[in-house]
C-alpha cells in the first residue's frame, strides 16, 4: 500500500509538473512556435500544447492546481465511503482526476468570459477606426488613445484605458503598449503599435492594416458561430422527436407483435 501511495504521488507531481509546463510555454517552445519550418514531431508537440494550454481568461494556476487536488481527494474519500474495499486503484485515480480537473479549468470558457470575448471581437475594428480617425486628424498616439477611451465603452475600452493610465504614470508609449502584448485581441495590435513607436513608422496605416484584419477576424467569428448554430440545435430536436417516433412507430408495433404471438 505504501508503494501505491508513493507511486500516486509521484505521478501527481509529474502530472502537476506537465500542466504547469503547459500554462507556461518555456521560450524554447516559443522559439519552436516561431520556426517556419517544423518537421512532423514538432509539428505534433505544438499542436498538443495549444490544445492543452489555457485560455487567456482561465483561472490562475494556483486556483486550478488546488481544485484538481481537492477534486482528486474528494473523489479517493467518496470511494472510500461508499466502497472500503476498493483497493489500491483509487489511489492510482487520484493524480489522474487532479490532472484532468486542472486541465479542464484551464480550457472551460464561463459564459461571462464568452460573452466579455465576443464583445471584444466586435468592438475591435470600430475602435482601431476611430484611433486611426483621430491620428490621421493631427492627434498623437496616446491622445488618440484617451479620445477613443472618452468616447467608448467595453472591456476592450477598459485595457486601453489601462495603457493610458501606464502612460501617465511615466511609461514610455512603446512599454505600455507592449504591456498588451498577450492580449487575446489588442496583443498583435500593441506589438505592432510599439515596433512603430519605436521606428518611427505611420501610426495611421498600421491602424488601417490591423482594422482590416480586425474585420476579416470578425466575420470568420460569425461564420464560425452560424455554423455551430445546426449542430446545437440537434440534441433538442432528438430529446422532442425520438420519443415521438418510439412512441408512434415503435411501440405500436411491439404490441401488435406481443398480441399477435400471445394469441
């Protein structure tokens, strides 16, 4: 038993150790991601770690690691509760509930976060305009920026009223635009914005080039979403016609075979 014990906890703290690496991306990884050419492994490898890695507005990962440990040791205790005799699988079960929880919390999306994601995605393109509006009127960057904030609202509005705060605190406009830079929406935005800081390039045309993009990204969200809308509408459509239908046609006809063969 203590050899089960010890062997959980060892692929407990593996496990850990794996999610941790995969909600923290080391720069080799970064760098690999970055390669244009990657061969077939590689190719896998990343693959894997998008599909396992956190979403920009998941939990912290204190938070997710202590529920994936309570969610393993709630599970061993109720089996242990309902089943004393279980044996020594319960203990082999517990990393793997702890890791699979962690993991999960790290993809599971709330419907406030969806919905916080979705309004981003619209109001970009309008508030990239109205920057590049406002630029192209005579204003500099980060009054362009504090117009836009006065006159929107939105999450999108709350982060970049963050970079004017940052600004007004000292920061140069290039450093507070790279505070952005992992941003789910405004992340290649502020990259961009801050290498033309930095450069010297036209602010404006970078605005207009990004809003495009903004556009295009959005109308592939529709799309997306319209094309979800068939397939979400099946399980209802199964829980009303399936009963129906057995009750109609099937049912019928296994009472007349019942009668007919009972005499």
């Amino acid at each position: 038993m203590h050899v089960m014990v010890a062997l959980a906890l060892s692929v407990t703290l593996a496990g850990l150790s794996a999610a941790g690496l995969v909600s923290s991306p080391s720069g080799r990884l970064h760098r690999l991601g970055r390669q244009r050419r990657r061969s077939p492994e590689q190719s896998r490898l990343r693959w894997w770690l998008q599909l396992l890695a956190p979403r920009p507005y998941a939990p912290p990962v204190r938070t997710r690691y202590l529920v994936g440990v309570a969610a393993g040791l709630v599970a061993m205790l109720g089996w242990r509760v309902l089943d004393p005799d279980v044996g020594p699988v319960v203990v082999l079960a517990v990393p793997i509930i702890g890791v699979v929880m962690i993991i999960f919390l790290g993809r599971a999306e709330l419907p406030a976060e969806r919905r916080r994601r979705e309004q981003m995605i619209q109001d970009l393109p309008h508030v990239l305009e109205l920057m590049a509006s406002a630029m192209n009127a005579g204003l500099p960057l980060r009054a362009a920026v504090r117009e836009v904030v006065a006159v929107t609202s939105g999450p999108l509005t709350d982060d970049l009223a963050d970079v004017v705060r940052n600004i007004d605190l000292g920061r140069s406009d290039a450093d507070a635009w790279r505070a952005l830079r992992d941003h789910p929406q405004l992340g290649r935005v502020s990259v961009d914005l801050a290498r033309s800081v930095d450069s010297g390039t036209m602010l404006v045309a970078v605005l207009r080039r990004s809003a495009e993009i903004a556009r295009r990204d959005r109308r592939g969200a529709m799309e997306a979403r319209a094309r979800t809308v068939g397939v979400k509408s099946v399980p209802p459509l199964m829980v009303c016609f399936v009963p129906a239908f057995l009750l109609v046609c099937v049912v019928p006809t296994i009472v007349s075979a019942l009668q007919n063969s009972l005499g």
